[in-house]
C-alpha cells in the first residue's frame, strides 16, 4: 500500500485545494482547515466513503471539543477551502457535547 502525502499527492494529481479559507476565518481556523486537508490526504487512498467516514472518525476522535467547535462554527461542508474527502466528511463531525462542561 502507497500512502500519498506532500510531494508524491502532489504529483499524484491529489494535490490540496488552496489554503485560503473564507474572509473571516482567523488564523486558528486556517490551522484546523489545513489539519482537516492533510489528514484528507492521509485517507485519499481507500475509497471514497470509507476515506470520508475514516478523517470524521479521526476528528472527532483525537480533535477537542474547542477544535471541533471552531471547525464547525468557521466553515461549511461546501467550503472550497476543503480537500473532497473532509466536504464529504463535514456532516459526521460531532458537534462538541457540552453537557458536561463545568459552569464557571
């Protein structure tokens, strides 16, 4: 198995979408955007929704709650920002469960 990511996804014809994410996003969201993009690349090699269903599966696992929040919060699934796979990927992403968060 041949796992495609910087040079090689690039000449692979797999290359990131550009990183300009809307007017608007600050910084932290172009971090989560580009996060969001490599670990697309990661997964581009499976198929199509077995990739999508894994770089969800990875955010909401291994993203906090406070990532996850900005994420959803600063773009949406159509955001041209956005390798295929993490558009595909944008409705499985938990919104954070904040039922337990302490009241300060």
């Amino acid at each position: 198995m041949t796992i495609l990511t910087g040079r090689s996804a690039i000449e692979s014809g797999r290359s990131m979408p550009p990183n300009d994410p809307p007017a608007g996003v600050d910084s932290d969201g172009k971090r989560l955007a580009m996060m969001a993009n490599q670990i697309a690349l990661f997964f581009a090699i499976y198929p199509t929704e077995e990739a999508a269903a894994a770089v969800a599966n990875h955010i909401n696992q291994f993203w906090g709650r406070a990532m996850r929040r900005q994420f959803l919060a600063s773009f949406s699934a159509d955001d041209p920002t956005f390798h295929p796979l993490v558009a595909r990927a944008f409705t499985r992403i938990r919104p954070p469960d904040d039922r337990w968060t302490v009241a300060p």
